[in-house]
C-alpha cells in the first residue's frame, strides 16, 4: 500500500495476460516466453536441463544415412497391390 498525503491507496494489481497455450489469466511479471509458468514447464521452457554435449552423429544423421539404403516405403508391399 502506498501512502499519498494522509489517505492509503492499494498498489495496482499487476497486469494480467492470457496464456496462449491454455487461455488462463497469467499475471505478466510471471510468464515466461510469453506462456503461464505450468504451461511453460510442460512446453520445456523453464530451462532446467543442463545440455551436456555429445561427440560423434546426432540422431539426424543416422535417420539420413538410412534413406541410401533400399528398404521398403510402404508402396511395395504385396498386401497393397490388391
């Protein structure tokens, strides 16, 4: 409360935002990235996990090197060509 001459004023509320994902009133000093702190958290946003690193290919480059090979894409198979 803040004090003005001799009368007490309430400070304002802060000011409150919808959450884009989940349409709840999120006070905006609290949203992170724009979303309410649950929905944030679920989103992966809080930042909690440390990235460690990796050496050597990611997942990406094993899926690429897959496609090279001659495997079935789903338009051989012999139970379609009926």
């Amino acid at each position: 409360m803040a004090t003005v001459g001799q009368v007490t004023v309430p400070e304002r509320p802060p000011a409150l935002r919808r959450c884009p994902r989940c349409g709840h009133p999120t006070r905006a000093d609290r949203m992170i990235k724009g979303f309410g702190r649950d929905c944030a958290a679920q989103l992966g946003l809080t930042g909690r996990s440390v990235d460690t690193g990796h050496e050597g290919p990611d997942l990406l480059d094993l899926l690429a090197s897959d496609e090279d090979q001659d495997a079935c894409d789903g338009w051989d198979r012999p139970a379609d060509r009926a």
